[in-house]
C-alpha cells in the first residue's frame, strides 16, 4: 500500500503543530471561541486534535485483560507511558497516576481502576511554542462492566467540594459520574493511595501550580466518554475550590475539551460553570468547556437522558457520515425519534453505532469538518492535518477501503491484551504492574 493511503501525504496539508504563544488564551476559549468555529480556525483545529491525542492514551494503555494479575491497572510506568503508545515528541511528561473508586450497581466498592493520568509540559521548545507551560488532566473512557454500571446511575445529586467549601444547593450531577470522581473507600485502595479520583487531581494540580506559580499556567481537563464526564467534574472541582489560584494570587485559566461526553448535571450546574467564569474578573482568565460531540451520540443521548440534564459549553458537531475515509452502514437508523430508537434491532446498526463511539474516529473527523454553526455539517469533509490514518483502526474497524487495506481492525487491541512480554531470559510473562512506584523490575528492567 502506498503511503498516501495511510498517511495523508505533505502535499496540500498544513503540519500538526505551529507557534501559538501570542493566542493561546483565544485558543483555550478566553472569548468563548468567537469567530473561531466556522470555519474551525487552523490552529484551533491543531489544539483539538493533540489534545485528542492525549486522550487516546488513556484507552491505548488500559488492556483490562481479566487474567492478568492486575486487570484494573496501567501496564506502564509514568516516565514511559507516552513513549509506549507512540506519543514520546509531545514535549510532556506524565506526573500521576489517577484511581477511581466504582461501585457499580451496588453500595460498596466493586473495583478501583486506573482511570487517567496528569502531565505537564516539560520540553523548553514546545512551552516557548505554546506560550505557558500546560497542565493536562486526561480521563479515560468506559472500559469495565462496572464502569457501565456506573454510567448509567442517572439519578442526580449535590456535588461536594474537596476543601470543604459549600456548594450552591441547587447545583445537581449525576450521582454515577461524580461517584467516579468523587467516592472513596480506603480498604480497596491500591499503592497506597489516599483519596478519591478527584482528591488525588486536586492534590497534584496544586503540587504543580506551587513547583511552577512563577510561570505562566493553563490548567487543560480532557476526556473521552465516560471520559469526558470526568474532564467536566474535575474542570468544575477546580474553578469551585479555587484551585487554580497560585500563591500570588493569580488565577490560572481553566478549559475543558470533552469528546462525545454525556451531559453532568442540570442547568444549574450549566449556569455555576458561567457564575464561575464571572467571578475570575478577567475574561481572558474565565474557565471554558468545550464538548466535542459526535453527533448520532449527540442524538441518542437526548432521547435517553432525563429532561433535566443540560449540556455545558459549546458543540462543536461531528458526522462520521461525511467522511469517505470510514466505512458506512448500509442504511443507518434514524435516531430522531423515540419510536425509530425502538426499532433499532438490526444487529449491523446497533454495531455501528458503538463503532462509531470510537474516539480515533472523532479526532478523524475534527480533522476534516469545516467547522460549527448554521450549515457547518453540510460542507464537504476534507483532512485538513498531516495525520496517519492507522490510529483510526487501533480499536475497531472503522477505515473504510483503499485505506484499511495494510491497517488490520483492533490492531492496538490485540498487541496490548495480550500484555505478555520476553524477559531477559527467555520467559513469556505478566509484567509487574507500574503505578506511582519507581521499584525496578526484576524480570524485564
């Protein structure tokens, strides 16, 4: 295959990065992304897409494999993480490790699993090439059974803050996400890690903002999913409790970019998120969420959540319908409609409708879509960033032909599930599990 078939070739598209120091504020949605949706400005498209990238980590380096003896864990060690999935030239290192605590259907604690990670960006040329030194909070997908479970506990409730600070009363999430970030139970923690999900976020977040308050910071929640939701609670947790605030005073910006999140709370928790932004004084200083949604996903999500749960921010909206790069359904059910959502029982529709919950399919598709607003759906899709096309493939089957022809479906899925490595004398085994520790490892290090 050619490499025009897989890698859309340096002709007639723009590079993946470019200098960005002098509007990284409007990037990050200090003026809510005016003007800059549609067409979707170049370099706003760029930020979306390496953030995306920093998402796609999460789900390239969560096997859950149930017989291996650490199921709920990373198989990476920080300081490796991002070179292991392919990601070692972003200009950032991996700080933490993030653990959520999931009940599940139940009252106790049924799992506590690796659920993200916070980086920093460390390499001098690309702080000088964003204009701050960028905090990433990444969150991953739903993966697990009780993950599942857990999504789906719709019921609301009052969201509580880590420095004890009263939220307002009338402020309501689901009792499922914020359960993610927020519960704990300290005899199933692993490493010995004190702390919810979100505690353990605050506690990193503020470790950084003291290490560099001389620098100038931006505090950046992504996710993906289930994901997604948590990106949200954590950009929330952090403008309510003021942790973006350095030593001096300052207040650090805060933004959020969601791919296909499903809504957190009501309206009211939508309004704190603008109540919040006011009280930062600056408008360059207010804290933004940006949800990227898939738009089928988008669809389903009004016809099955309760009426009292409200989007936050702007949409950017998505079509994997536009694109020729992805397979396409024979005839794809019409989702506008409870009645049609009932019909759904052809197996090839509902496959393709998980299918096409695959993040690497969403970042495809902010690459080539001309961008928000009236009519931006309907203008034809074209990759506008030298991008391989092999990650759209790396956990399903989503290329459509010439494109798939040397790229196999779930091709990450299968080298990662496997998680057998050679050590150095010849066995094929399990490797130790790697969380915050830094104990060498006997058999392969």
């Amino acid at each position: 295959m050619s490499r025009e078939n897989q890698i859309l070739t340096v002709s007639g598209y723009e590079a993946p990065k470019a200098n960005i120091a002098k509007r990284w504020r409007e990037l990050q949605g200090s003026n809510n992304w005016e003007g800059l949706l549609s067409p979707l400005d170049l370099d706003l498209r760029r930020e979306i897409l390496r953030y995306g990238d920093f998402v796609q980590v999460t789900g390239d380096s969560f096997p859950w494999e149930k017989k291996s003896p650490h199921p709920w864990a990373c198989p990476f060690k920080k300081s490796a993480l991002l070179k292991n999935v392919g990601q070692a030239e972003t200009g950032y290192e991996v700080t933490r490790y993030l653990y959520s605590h999931l009940h599940g259907f139940k009252d106790e604690i049924q799992e506590v699993n690796w659920i993200g990670y916070v980086g920093i960006a460390v390499d001098p040329e690309e702080i000088e090439r964003l204009g701050r030194r960028d905090i990433i909070v990444v969150w991953r997908g739903t993966t697990t059974d009780i993950e599942w479970q857990q999504d789906c506990l719709f019921p609301q409730i009052q969201p509580t803050s880590v420095n004890g600070k009263p939220v307002p009363k009338d402020v309501r999430v689901s009792r499922g996400f914020w359960g993610a970030f927020a519960d704990f139970d300290p005899q199933k923690s692993v490493f010995g890690i004190n702390g919810s999900a979100g505690k353990q976020m605050t506690e990193e977040v503020k470790r950084l903002i003291r290490q560099y308050a001389a620098e100038e910071l931006s505090i950046t929640c992504l996710g993906h999913s289930l994901g997604g939701a948590l990106a949200t609670c954590c950009a929330y947790q952090i403008a309510e409790d003021s942790i973006n605030q350095t030593p001096s005073g300052t207040t650090i910006p805060v933004t959020a970019f969601t791919f296909a999140s499903p809504r957190v709370g009501n309206i009211a928790f939508r309004e704190r998120f603008k109540t919040l932004g006011v009280k930062v004084e600056q408008t360059v200083k207010k804290t933004k969420i940006s949800d990227v949604l898939g738009l089928l996903v988008n669809k389903l999500g009004d016809l099955i959540l309760p009426d009292d749960y409200a989007h936050v921010g702007l949409t950017l909206a998505l079509d994997f319908t536009k694109s020729s790069y992805l397979k396409q359904p024979g005839k794809l059910t019409d989702l506008n409609s409870v009645e049609n959502l009932g019909k759904l029982i052809n197996i090839n529709d509902a496959e393709n409708l998980g299918k096409y919950h695959n993040l690497g399919g969403y970042v495809h598709l902010v690459n080539g879509i001309f961008g928000g607003g009236k009519g931006g759906l309907d203008k034809p899709f074209k990759p506008v960033v030298i991008r391989d096309l092999a990650p759209v493939n790396k956990h399903d089957d989503l290329l459509a032909e010439p494109y798939a022809k040397n790229v196999p479906a779930n091709w990450w899925t299968v080298q990662l599930r496997s998680g057998l490595k050679q050590n150095k004398d010849g066995f094929w085994l399990f490797p130790d599990v790697h969380g915050d520790t830094t104990k060498p490892n006997p058999d392969f290090d």
